[in-house]
C-alpha cells in the first residue's frame, strides 16, 4: 500500500495567506496541523509540521502513525509557526 503523496514543502506560508493542506494536489484551506517527528533524524523536541484539510487529516495522520512519526494533531489557529 501506497501512502498519501505530499507535497514538498519548501518554505511556510506568510502569515496574511491562507494555510493550505499538504496532500498532493490539494488546494484547500488546512484547518489540521500534524505535528511529528523522525526520531532518527530529529532531536525528541523537534517537531515538523504538515497540514491537513477535513478530507485529508485521516490519510495524512496514518501515513505518519505507521512510521511512528506522528505526535499530536492540533487546529490550525493553536498551531505554531510553521517550520519547511
């Protein structure tokens, strides 16, 4: 099984601009920050952020859960700035 293609992100969106969801191809507004980690690659505190819309928060949240990568899921507002 394939898991849910991302799209790279590559620097965060300015604070004026609408977030928009991670999944490939997908442009609608997030209202979902997954927050997660690689523990190989990243100190324990660090945390990488992708988001989600309402349709993608499942696929995107397992995706990282069955690596072990996910740690929490918030809404966007309470989300802090975005790391790329």
């Amino acid at each position: 099984m394939r898991g849910p293609r991302i799209a790279p992100v590559t620097t965060p969106a300015p604070a004026d601009e609408t977030p928009i969801c991670s999944a490939r191809g997908c442009r609608v507004p997030a209202v979902w920050a997954l927050r997660w980690n690689n523990p190989r690659l990243h100190d324990a505190d660090r945390r990488k952020t992708w988001l989600a819309c309402a349709d993608h928060r499942e696929s995107l949240g397992a995706f990282l859960d069955a690596r072990g990568f996910l740690r929490e899921v918030v809404a966007v507002p309470q989300s802090p700035t975005l790391e790329p």
